[in-house]
C-alpha cells in the first residue's frame, strides 16, 4: 500500500487537527455554536472567507487574494506539521470587512506546505495574542465556518526528488519483528539511496527507527534494523535519495525541504508504504 502526504490527505487531516475542544465566545459579530469541538469565533459563510492560490513556490512573502472577516482580524501561517499547525512563520493584520492582495512575509520556512488561518483580533488591538500552547483560553482564536476552522493549505517549497514510473518502489510485507529487524521485499531507487523506517505518528511518520542504505537499482530482502525502542503497530517505510554527503543520511524532520536526503516521488506520490507489525 502506497501512501503520500497529498493536498487532498492534507486538508482531510487538518479538518481533523484543528478541532480542539474548547469553550467558544459569543462576541457581538460572530455566531455560536452547540458543537463542543469548535473551539474559536463561529462565523457565517457570509461573514469570514479566505482565498488564495494553493500553490506559490519559493515565495518569501505569501499573497492572500482575499478575506473577509467580521471583525479586525490576523492572517496567521504556520508550518505544516503533520497536518497541524505548527510554529508560526507569517502574520499579518487586516481591518474588518474586506481585504484584497495581502502580502504576509514568511520567516523560517522548514516545510513545504503552511497553514493559513484566520484569527480575531480580540485583545488589544494590533497586539496578536494567541499561544499555541494555551490556544483554547487565547483571546484571538481563529473563526470557524460551518464548525470548521477557516484555514488552507498552500504549497510554498519543492519537497522530494522526483523518479520515473518504474525507477523507485518499495514493497514490504506485514510481519514479526520481535527479532529487532524489518525486511524489505523490495527496494527500487533511480540512485544510490537509503530505506528509512519511521513510527506511525497519528497517520503520518513520525520518529525514524531504521535506516539502511541501498544502491541503485533493485534491493531484495534487505535487513533493516530497528532502534531498540517501544514500535507503534504500524510503520512507515520510504525511499530517500543519498544526495548529500555519500553514506551520510541528511534529512531532518523538523527541516525537511532544507534537507539534502529527500524521499523519491512517483506521480507527485512519496514512494513510501505503511506496514503492519507484531
């Protein structure tokens, strides 16, 4: 089974993400609502709209086309991570009603896609006060339209090294690993590369457990050992380029687009598959 972090698996997991229980304010210009898990300013599809081109590569500044928001208001970008909101990079203020061509410089961009939100301006004015680590009691939460927060994700960095159809798979069959070892049916990559091993983290990888470097051209029943660690039921497993230094795996998972050991992408797929383990 092939799996990739697609636009379209994206926004399923971040309508997910961004719902966090909380109270929810009942200011003059925003709607309520009985939904427990809608946790910011309920707004009207009338009321608060966001607009954007999804995809604006190497960009340092972000162009909102157009918002609309009830209230002065924030246009936040933050990191993807995972499909969640991550650290901050971009703020911008708009007044209420509505904004065209809003530029939102970007700082610090280590991902290849960010989430941009729409946030009250509660407190003091101009002042953004929303902790991520606090969000539920922050006075300048983000609307929500039809119990959904009023977010997008927009691609602003290449990630990945492309491969033709037929020059990068990996096939891994569900199996025991009590011995401490995975094995890999099949390995192809277009260049020298590496077979990584991650922890399931919530439906995406997460911490690296294997590593095992391959050469070009087919790999059968490759050994990779796993960290002596407690393993989650289900593993990732992908195909990374050894594009760096030769033997030396470059890639960071809190700096992936900067990374040099980027995994192989096959019609805009990560070449990459989820495995069962006991």
């Amino acid at each position: 089974m092939k799996t990739a972090l697609t636009r379209t698996a994206l926004a399923a997991i971040l309508a997910g993400a961004l719902a966090l229980a909380g109270c929810v304010a009942n200011p003059a210009d925003t709607e309520t609502s009985d939904n427990p898990d809608v946790w910011g300013y309920v707004a009207s599809a009338d009321a608060a709209q966001l607009k954007l081109a999804e995809e604006q590569l190497d960009v340092d500044t972000l162009v909102v086309d157009r918002v609309l928001a009830p209230g002065d208001a924030w246009i936040v970008v933050h990191l993807d991570d995972n499909g969640k909101p991550g650290m901050r990079v971009g703020l911008a203020h708009v007044d209420k009603g509505e904004s065209t061509d809003v530029e939102v410089e970007l700082e610090g961009v280590t991902t290849a896609n960010v989430i941009v939100a729409v946030h009250a301006d509660r407190a003091e004015a101009g002042e953004f006060d929303f902790d991520m680590m606090n969000a539920k009691m922050s006075p300048d939460r983000p609307y929500f339209v039809d119990e959904k927060e009023l977010a997008k994700v927009v691609t602003v960095r290449e990630f990945g090294v492309k491969a033709e159809d037929g020059t990068a798979a990996i096939e891994v069959a569900d199996q025991d690993v009590s011995t401490g070892t995975l094995t890999v049916d099949r390995a192809l990559a277009p260049t020298d590369g590496w077979i990584v091993v991650h922890l399931d983290d919530e439906g995406a990888p997460g911490q690296r457990v294997g590593l095992l470097r391959i050469p070009a051209g087919e790999s059968l029943a490759s050994i990779v050992e796993l960290y002596p660690i407690p393993l989650t039921e289900t593993l990732f497993v992908a195909v990374h380029a050894d594009r760096g230094e030769a033997g030396l795996f470059e890639f960071d998972m809190m700096d992936k687009i900067n990374s040099a050991d980027q995994p192989f992408f096959v019609d805009g797929e990560e070449v990459a598959t989820a495995v069962n383990i006991k």
